[in-house]
C-alpha cells in the first residue's frame, strides 16, 4: 500500500514539474521562433511554435547590416569575461584567507561581510556612480568591472568549501616545501574546481544579463553592452522591431546556455558538495 502511494505521488510530481517545464519553455519557444519570422508575422497576431515563413534575414541584419550589434556582442564577452576571471580570483583568495589564515579582525571581517550581504545592490547605485565619476571611469569598461570586482556571496560560498578542505593536503605540500602562495595556486586551487565552477557560471549571468550598471554608466553607443543595445531596439522611431529583438534575444542566450553545457559537470558537483555540508 506504501509502495503503491509512492507511485501515485511519484507520477504527481512528475505531472507537475513537466507541466511547469513547459510552462517555462514555452517563452522561448515563443521567441526562438519568432527570431526566424518576418515582422509582419509576428505583429499579425497569428504566431505559432513553428515558424510559417522560415526567414535568416533577421541573423543576417544582426551580423550584416547592423554594425552596432557585434560590437555590443563583443563588449558583452569582454566585461564577463574579465569580469568573471576577476571574481574568480579574488572572491576565491578571499575565501580561502578567511577559512585558513590566522590574522586579527578575520572574525569581525567575517561577520562584516554577512551583514554586508543584507543590503540590496541597488543601494549602492548612486554611490558608485559619484565615486567612478570623480576617478573619471565612466562610460568605460571599468566601470561595469570595478564596482563588481567581488561578491560576498561567492565569498562565503568559497569559504565554506576551504573549511571542509582537508588540511593534510595543504600540510603535505608544506613538507614538500611550498610555499602558502604555492600551495594555495598549485594544489588547493585546482582542487576546488567544482565549487570555482559554479562560482563561474552565475558571475559570468550576473555581468552578461546586467542591465542597471550599463544604463546608469555607459552613455557611447558604440559601448554598449548587449542589454543595454537590446533595449534601444524599442526606441526606434518606426516601433519596436520584434523581429530584430528576438533575434538578438536568443543570440544573446547561447553564451550562457554553452557556458552551462561546458562546465555542467563541475557545477553539478558544485552543488552536491555544498549540499552536503
């Protein structure tokens, strides 16, 4: 009676969790189809999941026509890239320091960090915004990677991991005579992939799918970021062209659908590992 009440409540949730996926999907759906209608089609009012007048104009009018679109495309990879390598590097050091090194006020840094996570990012808009003037930083690159440099959250994340890290690895490297700096970038580093990796993959969405900071800090056209160019498809004095939209909507998704297939790996690791602590 058990097992049959188990099966029941099985196919449940999988009834449900199906009909949510699809409920999900289907925006996109939606707009991968709409990237291959003509603008006539879409705005008629008769769409459907398969496209009835199958066109590459609008691809070819994002990497043809338009010359602002790769540029943008290209500034996009250059903030997250950087962006994220950054992150990486510093939010792992930090997390390491915090969890490992012996130093006065780690506790008080600690519990700083915590009470800085409370605060909402937006907050601290205008504030950035006055001190990156005065360093003569805006409309530049660094002013998207800068004020993003670190995250407290992939900061405790990380910290987390290197307290479950065994010590006798790190005390083993230190018989063999490394150094703590040699340690931490030869063995500890590339021991803690999976949790890098996950670290990595929602750094890179969070600078890729930024819209606020671009606003505010780019005003040159010919450094926008992708969000920021999506959004000027809409202020064109002709209407919104929801055929290009859509185009470099979905364009605009397979970095990070391909960023997720490369390292999905370590990410699901990632995630088991801190589950279990």
């Amino acid at each position: 009676m058990v097992v049959k009440k188990n099966k029941i409540g099985r196919v449940i949730l999988y009834v449900v969790m199906i009909l949510y996926a699809l409920i999900t999907l289907y925006p996109f759906l939606w707009a991968l189809s709409a990237s291959f209608e003509p603008l006539r089609v879409i705005v008629s009012g008769n769409m459907s999941l398969i496209p009835k007048a199958f066109t590459l104009d609008n691809y070819r009018y994002m990497f043809g026509t338009s010359a602002l679109f790769p540029r943008w495309f290209l500034n996009s990879v250059i903030v997250s890239v950087l962006g994220t390598v950054i992150n990486i590097f510093l939010n792992t050091m930090a997390g390491y320091a915090l969890a490992r090194l012996q130093f006065p006020g780690r506790q008080r840094i600690y519990y700083m960090f915590l009470t800085l996570m409370m605060i909402p990012a937006q907050v601290l808009l205008i504030p950035n915004y006055l001190i990156l003037m005065n360093l003569g930083m805006l409309d530049t690159y660094q002013s998207l990677i800068l004020p993003a440099a670190i995250n407290i959250g992939n900061i405790f994340m990380m910290r987390q991991f290197f307290l479950s890290f065994p010590k006798d690895v790190e005390e083993a490297a230190s018989i063999d005579g490394l150094s703590r700096v040699q340690t931490f970038f030869r063995i500890v580093f590339p021991l803690a992939r999976p949790s890098i990796a996950t670290q990595a993959i929602f750094t890179f969405m969070g600078f890729w799918n930024n819209f606020m900071q671009p606003m505010l800090y780019i005003t040159t056209p010919t450094k926008y970021t992708l969000t920021l160019g999506l959004q000027s498809f809409t202020n064109q004095q002709a209407g919104v062209r929801w055929d290009h939209t859509m185009a470099a909507s979905i364009i605009s998704i397979l970095p990070i659908v391909l960023l997720y297939i490369i390292f999905n790996k370590f990410f699901l690791q990632g995630i088991r590992m801190d589950n279990e602590k």
